[in-house]
C-alpha cells in the first residue's frame, strides 16, 4: 500500500529528479566508456555494497573500516578521476553551449558577413586530406569546436592562416619545418601548428595505426574537438569524435559529417 501512496504523490518535481538522474548517468557513461575508469567504477560500488551489508548485519568492525574508506576515500578519487572528471565538466559546459547554438539558429539571418564566411572550409581540407592520402603524407587536422584549445596551441607555432587547400598541403608536406604534430582549425583559420597533443594509451587499436591515431583519440576524449588523421603508411584517412573512430563511406559523406558536428 505504501507504495501506491509513493506512486500516487509522484510529482512533476520528482519527474524531473528521475530525468536528471537517468542524464547523470548517461554523462557517467560516455565518460568512463571503453577505458579502464570502469573498472575502478565497478570496485567502488562494490566497496559500497560491501560496507551497506556490513552496516545492515551489524559488523561493526568491517563498517567502520569500510566506513572510513569511503569517506576519505573521496578525496582520492578526485586524484584519480582527475581526467574523467575534468572530461566530464567539458563534455556538461559543451551540452549548454551547443543548445543555445540551437536555440538561436533561427537568428543566423542576424549575422554579420564576416561571421557567416568564417566557417571552416572543409571541402578543401578533405581534398587536401585527398591528395596526401595518395602520397602517403601522414597529417592530423584538430577542428576546434566549443571548447577553447589555447591551452594546446601553447605547446606548438601560434599561426593565423586562413584555411586552403595548398596551405594544409605545404604544412604537412615531409621536408616543411611544420610538418610534425598537428595543426589546430577554427573558424577557416590555421591557428597553430607543430601542436604536441595528449596520446590515449589505454585503447586498443590496430597496430597499422600509430601515434598521430592515439593522440587523435586523446584529444577528442579530453575535449569536445574533431580530428582527421592521415596515416603515413596506409594513406587511409580516419575521422575522430569523442574518442572513437568515425565510419564514413567515402569522402563526400565524411565531409557532410564533419559540417554536421561543427554546426
């Protein structure tokens, strides 16, 4: 009977807190999917049912050392979450700003000129991709989105080329000084290059992909960032978002679907 009562006094306020919870969740997984966090996740709830069970059958002992892991337990977490949680702030700051994007999409009519020809040319950085890819020419290209990249573009050359074909050419070229690390695009505009980014460690992936494919996967995990990598010995061109690999038919679906994630 207690609980039809509980059903029966389910408020709008209680809908909300299921709705915020079943988001909460939802953020947990994306952060801790497909890296070894959800181990660790795993061995904390069972600490924690451990010590609600020692607690239920009066092991006073057993409850108050699990008792006190768990309490001083929290601060350690934070040390060892720190890019998950840092991650997790990104990927929550990220969700609001791309809403009202959304929101004030019907407004673009309000742009000015310079603002609507900002956007990034990737037709032409696809048909650079292209043709390094028949060359073997290893590239990574970051595309900066929502969240702010300075603090990367520091580790590299601070550079303010707009966009074109022959200029992602002549960076990526083999004898150019510029050609190591990746190349950081906002808004049509090569903002750095020689760019030393973050590289995943704890992802398998196929031995025919190195170094510029796990820092592609690195620096889309920690920050809300697209990446295209060119791989040196196959050619192939791989497409990065949220730290997985990207599948794409051919080379006119991946650039919709690189115009699609920085809209």
């Amino acid at each position: 009977m207690d609980i039809f009562k509980d059903i029966l006094n389910f408020s709008v306020i209680d809908v909300i807190d299921v709705i915020l919870v079943a988001l909460l969740l939802y953020y947990i997984y994306k952060l801790i999917k497909g890296t070894v966090a959800i181990n660790i996740f795993i061995g904390i709830i069972i600490i924690y049912l451990v010590w609600k069970l020692t607690e239920f059958l009066n092991m006073q002992l057993l409850t108050s050392i699990f008792g006190g892991f768990i309490k001083v337990g929290i601060i350690a977490l934070i040390v060892v979450f720190q890019p998950e949680i840092r991650k997790f702030l990104l990927m929550v700051g990220s969700t609001n700003l791309n809403r009202r994007k959304q929101f004030f999409k019907p407004f673009n009519f309000l742009k000015t000129e310079d603002e609507i020809e900002s956007n990034t040319d990737i037709n032409a950085i696809i048909s650079a991709c292209n043709k390094m890819s028949l060359s073997k020419t290893g590239a990574l290209i970051v595309f900066e989105r929502n969240n702010n990249l300075d603090f990367l573009s520091s580790s590299g050359d601070e550079m303010n080329i707009k966009v074109t074909q022959p200029i992602i050419e002549s960076i990526f070229f083999k004898n150019s000084p510029l050609h190591d690390g990746a190349i950081i695009v906002s808004n049509n505009i090569v903002k750095a290059t020689r760019v030393i980014l973050p590289v995943n460690n704890e992802k398998h992936i196929p031995q025919r992909f190195g170094l510029r494919h796990r820092a592609a996967i690195g620096v889309t995990e920690k920050t809300d960032a697209l990446a295209l990598a060119v791989s040196e010995e196959t050619g192939h061109i791989s497409y990065f978002k949220d730290g997985e690999f990207v599948v794409y038919e051919d080379s006119n679906e991946l650039t919709k679907l690189i115009k699609k994630d920085l809209s």
